[in-house]
C-alpha cells in the first residue's frame, strides 16, 4: 500500500503546538536540534505573540511537520511520497531525504524573516469557496491595480480558491465574490501575499541562500504543491523551496497527480486538517486521514489495518 505523508501551510497554526508535541526522545533530538540551528530557543515561538510573526509560524510548522513524520516513520508508518502546501514543502523535502532538519530550520527562519520584512502590514490571503476558476480569475483581474495589486494564488480544489493581496483589493474581491454565488469567503491567519508575484524579490534572494545549502536525491517521491510533478533532481527541489513562495498552488492537481500514482493513504501532519478535506476529493477510493483530527496511535492502526488489508487481496 502506498502512503502519502501531507504537510500544511500558514493559517491553521495553533498556541503552544510546540509545547503539545509528543514528549519523546526523538521529539527531545529534533528541539534540541532547532535551537543550536538557530542560537534560540524555539519554544518561544508558539505563543500568541510570537505566532503573529510569519518567521515564528513558518518554524513551528516545520518542526511540528517533521517531528509528527519521524514519529510515523518510526512506528513503522513510511511514506512513499511526500508533498508539502508552501511551508509545508520544507518538512517534505526533510523527510524525504533531500534537505537537512538543520538546514532546512535555518533556511525557514530566512524564508519567514524575508517575508515578513517585504510586507510587515495590510496584506494578507483570503480563500475563497463555491465558485469556478474562471469566475474566480475574472473577478480578480477586474480589481487588481498597481495601488491594490490581488492575485489568484491557490488552486486548492475545482470550487476552493485563495487570493493574495493588500487587504483593500481582498475585500473588494470578496464582496464580488458573494455577490456572484460565492458559499464562503473567509481572511486566512496569514499576514503576507503568498504564492503569487509581490514576493519575486524575497524568492530570489532565499534562492541565493538556498544555492549554498546541499541538497540530496530524494529517498521518498517529493511531489511538488507548486507543479503538481514529482521532483528527484537535487536542484530542482532546490528551486521549488525557493520560489514556491512566489508560485500559485496547484494542490489539487498535485493530489491528482498522487492518486494517478496509487497512493491509497493520505496522512496529513498538525496543525490542522485542511488538506485532508482537500485530499479525499482527489483520491480514488483512497483514504485521507489527519493526524490531528485522528491522533497518532489511531492514524497507526489504520495504516496497519489497510496494509494487513492489501497483503490479503
């Protein structure tokens, strides 16, 4: 049976999701690892305070990725491939094998600080459900100026899109958006302009951060959120960390793209279970499974279940 490990991205972080995780040796390593990386301690980053800043956020998210994986792995949970929603992509390539834990915190911590920096206020991201692309495309191309700018910038599922901007050009789009049958606007907990062009500058110079990072041919398929394909060149992975702050999302191609390679469980990592609901729309008769709505021990024994399940067809 073949297994998909998902990691999220901004929006669904939680207070304390450092100070909540499994208290275990391995835990215990990886923390431990995040503070020498970064000369800090990174316990101080999941409070409320802290959690208003992308750097903090965008750390807790990779260490909590990486720590629930390796726990998995560890108890016999491996995955077969692995994808990642922005962020989400740095603990994929981690556990894939392509970047180092170390080096991925440091490269995190420069990836939150560059974009926090180039828009500190008044941007952000909405997600927007119940109309088509198109709908979604024209409505934002009619708003979109040089004093507002507003991008499509996720493309989550057939109905479920999320626009990036400054926060005057998001309202003007969510107003539209309802008024032409959108079911649901909602502002995300994101407070910069994610995957689409105002973030070209901070990408190019993670990139060049990134260039002096040594990356390796993954051991596990890293399926880019960005592309939908699955990347094996070192550099190339490279170049999907770097710029897939600056690159739509295309995750439910990407999930389409794993069901056409057989993956029949999807295990999404906390925080959050967003992409598992987005996930099961993809996957043909497969299962998608979160961590955090599940816990741990449960998401186990399902795994177990369903490969006992396999060896007997």
């Amino acid at each position: 049976m073949k297994i998909l490990f998902t990691f999220p991205g901004q929006g669904t972080q939680t207070v304390g999701m450092l100070h909540h995780l499994p208290q275990t040796q391995l835990t215990t390593r990886l923390l431990t690892q995040a503070n020498q990386a970064l000369n800090e301690d990174v316990l101080l980053l999941d409070s409320n305070q802290a959690l208003q800043k992308t750097r903090a956020v965008q750390l807790c998210d990779l260490i909590v990725g990486v720590v629930y994986a390796s726990l998995l792995q560890a108890e016999g949970v491996v995955a077969d491939m692995v994808s990642g929603l922005s962020i989400g992509a740095f603990p994929a390539a981690v556990v894939a094998g392509a970047l180092s834990f170390t080096d991925a915190v440091k490269l995190v911590s420069l990836r939150g600080s560059l974009m926090e920096d180039a828009y500190p206020t008044d941007y952000g991201m909405t997600s927007i459900q119940g109309l088509f692309a198109p709908q979604v495309e024209k409505i934002v191309n009619s708003v979109n100026s040089d004093t507002q700018p507003v991008y499509l910038a996720n493309f989550n599922d057939e109905k479920q899109f999320v626009i990036s901007g400054s926060e005057p050009a998001m309202q003007k789009v969510a107003q539209l958006a309802l008024a032409q049958g959108a079911a649901k606007v909602t502002k995300l907990a994101v407070s910069v302009p994610s995957h689409c062009q105002l973030l070209t500058d901070p990408a190019n110079q993670l990139h060049h951060a990134i260039k002096r990072v040594e990356f390796k041919r993954p051991t596990l398929r890293y399926l880019s959120g960005s592309t939908a394909r699955v990347i094996s060149e070192p550099n190339k992975i490279a170049d999907d960390l770097a710029f897939n702050m600056c690159r739509p999302v295309h995750w439910y191609d990407a999930m389409v793209a794993a069901n056409e390679r057989a993956i029949k469980l999807a295990i999404e990592m906390p925080p959050g279970a967003v992409l598992t609901g987005l996930t099961k729309k993809a996957l043909d008769g497969g299962e998608a499974v979160s961590v955090c709505k599940n816990g741990i021990s449960s998401v186990v024994a399902l795994a177990r279940v369903l490969q006992k399940s396999e060896d007997y067809c």
